[in-house]
C-alpha cells in the first residue's frame, strides 16, 4: 500500500539507522518533498509520522543495477511501461528502491521497442535507468544468451543503443575484446556507462579498455575469462584494477563462497555491488518461464536451461544482502554499503543516493533481523506491509546481534574494507545456498 506523496512531508523514528555509513540509533529522519530534511539521534521526535517496529532497521533503499525481470514478467518480452512497472513493483517488496531494468541481447527491433519507451519508463518510480546487456558479447563466454543474436552492432543497433545515453544512468554491457575502440569510445560519448561482461578478454585487453572509460564488470566471475598463472583475464583484471566497480550474484549458486570471499578481499565493499540479475518468477509462485524460446526451470533456488545452464538468478536485494553477511563473514555495514552506496556511486548518483543524509533522495528501506522487508520509501512515498519470502533452498542462518549490526564506524573515505575477522574463524555451519553438485556453463 502506498502512503503519501513526494511534496509531502513526514518523519519516521527507528531504534537502528543505517545512515550510509555506520549503524546508529535511536533516531528519527525528517522527510519533506521528498528528500531528506533532517536525521536526529537520540529520544523519539513527538509526533512523529511512522513509528517503525522497535527491532526494525532503517537504511538507504537498495540499487539493484541488474533487473532481468520479475513479477511474471522478462524485460525482453514485455519491453512497456506496464512491463517495467510489473518488474519494479515485484523487486520494491523485497527493498529495492531504485534499479535498472535490464534488456538480454535480442534483436534490434526489441532493442528500439524499449528504447521508445524508455523516457516513460524513467519516470516510473524506481527506475534509474536502463542496462543493456549485449549484443556485444563473446560468443564462448555467452551462457544462456541466445548465440545467434550475439553481434557487433551496426548503425542500426548503435543507434538504439545511444537513446538510452539520455535516459537516467543507463549501462551497456559487452565484451571489450569483440568491438573496436571507437565504438566503447563512442557509446560513453553518449552518456553511457560501459561494463565488462560475457568477455573472454585477456587483462591487457581489459586494461586498453578500461584506459578507454569501462567502468564496471557484470557478475564478477560469471560468463568471463578467469584468472590463470600467466593470463589473468578479465577476472584477475576485475580483482586487481581499483578503477573497476564489480557486480556479483550472491546466491551461493553463481558463485562459490571462497570466491565471494576473494572478490570482498580484493574489491572490498566501496568496489563490490550485490546485484540479482533476478529473472521473472521473483515475486511469483511460478516454477517456470520461457526465455527466448527455452524453457528454464526454477529448482531448490537454481534457474536452468534444459542443458544445465544457469539462466540468472532467483534473487531478491533484501536476500542478497542477508546471503552476504552469511556467506562473505561481513558485518551488515559492509552488506548495506555493497547493495546502496557502491552502486550509487558507481552510476554517479553518490551526492543523491545511498545515505541518510540532509539533501539526499528519501529513498529507504526498513527490515527485520529476519532480513524481512517491513516498508520501503522512494522520494518519500512509502509503502508499508511488505515482507519478502525467501525461495526454497534459498536460506541462511540468522546472523546473531554482532554479525547483524557489527561495530563498523568506517568514514566515508576508507575506501576499501576489511573482513571483520579471520577467514578461519568464520563460522562453517553457515550454509551455501543452494545445492552442491556438478556446476554447467553459466551466465
């Protein structure tokens, strides 16, 4: 249900606040046309508007940058406004405040459908921006992409694809090594932003490219050269060059948790972004889809094609960052950061989201130590009575109190973060989500 309007104004009380930095509280964050006026710690404000539960959490809303689908619908077959509504609406009850739908290659047509709405889709509550993955992709490192739309775009395609440099903070994917510079030169131009994905660069190539403007890599270790003794490729570059920002999939299934260890290691929280590259069964009871003519199976919280291949993520943000504090051995601090300010930044929205901060967008999210989603806010309309539902095979012990709320008093300039404690003293009873078994191709 929502509540208010963005010229409204209200204050909302919370015994633990998130401010974008460290866990703090009690306090009470005064909203008014829709940003935030005021954040005050100590007795409750009088009057106040919202009175969350006294075990609630309140935190900047979650930047989900890598939204497939989700409430039945795929970007790519439903590329509307009532489309993108749907996908937004179903990745809000699980705190998502602001995203960025995400189009898999497919053909130039499609690509144009959406960018004809993509202005209207901008103005939807919730949308970023858009983010295009392919067509400009390796055919080795493709996953479940359909082979015979992977291409170098011509005229037609770059065309589309320039649209959405007006659009928000929108994102292209593609593979650095399968494009002439000019055309990585030519789409940041445009106001784009370019991601490393679905490559099987070597480093040198990625770091031609990064020389060039890419910024970001799609779900780190997925779909991508890996590192090697005397070719590091685009893993071993994605790890080693603090100019990248990383996304990864934490779900326990794309990504072993040694790994997720490593990456936190190496990028730490202000480089590392969860994403869910969350397909369209979130948000629904629904065990199947169809992709591009495949049907893909949802099974104990694994996405599949028919030949094995991991076909995205049946993933929540509210999930990722619960499955991060279990899996990586962080705080939540560190979790929070990785799913709000890092992708703020990363899109450069860092001076208007991702903190609880006089000036800032009122976007917020309050949840439970269950990791339950209890109201979200964008521009300060609310909506309250949500609560996400984990999927089978997807859950994780609870974190106890330390773990939860942590004693990070990082500032903001730290720049890279540590693990809280020792590899070797992370409790081994936390579970890999998901089932263990023989991996396939993946995305």
């Amino acid at each position: 249900m929502l509540m208010g309007h963005a010229g409204s104004s209200l204050t909302i009380v919370a015994q633990r606040i998130f401010d974008g930095n460290s866990m703090r509280g009690p306090g009470s964050v005064k909203i008014s046309q829709g940003r935030i006026e005021s954040i005050t710690f100590g007795e409750a404000e009088a009057g106040a508007s919202i009175q969350l539960p006294a075990d609630a959490i309140l935190a900047p809303g979650f930047i989900d940058i890598q939204v497939n689908g989700g409430g039945g619908v795929l970007l790519n077959d439903q590329p509307t406004e009532a489309g993108i509504q749907r996908i937004v609406a179903a990745h809000r009850k699980g705190g998502t405040t602001g995203c960025l739908p995400t189009l898999i290659t497919d053909r130039t047509e499609v690509i144009e459908r959406l960018a004809g709405v993509a202005q209207a889709g901008l103005k939807i509550s919730g949308v970023l921006g858009f983010h295009l993955e392919g067509p400009a992709l390796n055919g080795s490192r493709k996953g479940i992409h359909p082979q015979a739309e992977i291409r170098v775009p011509d005229w037609r395609d770059l065309a589309a694809i320039k649209r959405f440099g007006r659009c928000g903070r929108s994102i292209v994917t593609l593979a650095p090594e399968c494009v002439p510079g000019s055309t990585i030169d030519e789409l940041i131009d445009a106001g784009l932003r370019i991601a490393a994905g679905h490559s099987d660069a070597t480093a040198a190539e990625i770091g031609q490219a990064v020389d060039r403007g890419v910024s970001g890599v799609t779900h780190l270790f997925n779909a991508m050269s890996p590192l090697n003794a005397r070719e590091p490729g685009l893993v071993g570059a994605a790890l080693g060059d603090d100019r990248l920002f990383a996304g990864i999939i934490c779900d326990g299934i794309h990504v072993d948790r040694v790994g997720l260890r490593i990456a936190f290691r190496c990028k730490g929280r202000d480089r590392l972004m969860l994403v869910t590259d969350a397909m369209p069964l979130v948000g629904t009871n629904d065990r199947q889809f169809m992709l591009q003519g495949r049907q893909i199976t949802l099974h104990e919280g694994r996405l599949t094609g028919a030949d094995g291949t991991l076909a995205g993520a049946h993933l929540t943000m509210i999930e990722a960052v619960r499955n991060a504090v279990a899996l990586l051995g962080i705080s939540l601090v560190d979790a929070l950061i990785m799913a709000s300010r890092t992708p703020a930044a990363f899109l450069g929205l860092a001076l208007e989201l991702g903190r609880i901060a006089p000036g800032y967008r009122a976007d917020l999210v309050a949840f439970n130590p269950n990791f339950e989603v209890v109201g979200t806010w964008i521009g300060g309309v609310g909506s309250m009575g949500e609560a996400s539902e984990a999927p089978a095979g997807n859950s994780a012990r609870k974190p106890n109190s330390d773990e939860l709320y942590g004693t990070d008093h990082h500032d903001v300039a730290d720049g890279v973060g540590t693990l809280p404690r020792d590899y070797a003293s992370v409790p081994k009873e936390v579970p890999v989500l998901g089932p263990p078994g023989r991996r396939r191709s993946d995305r």
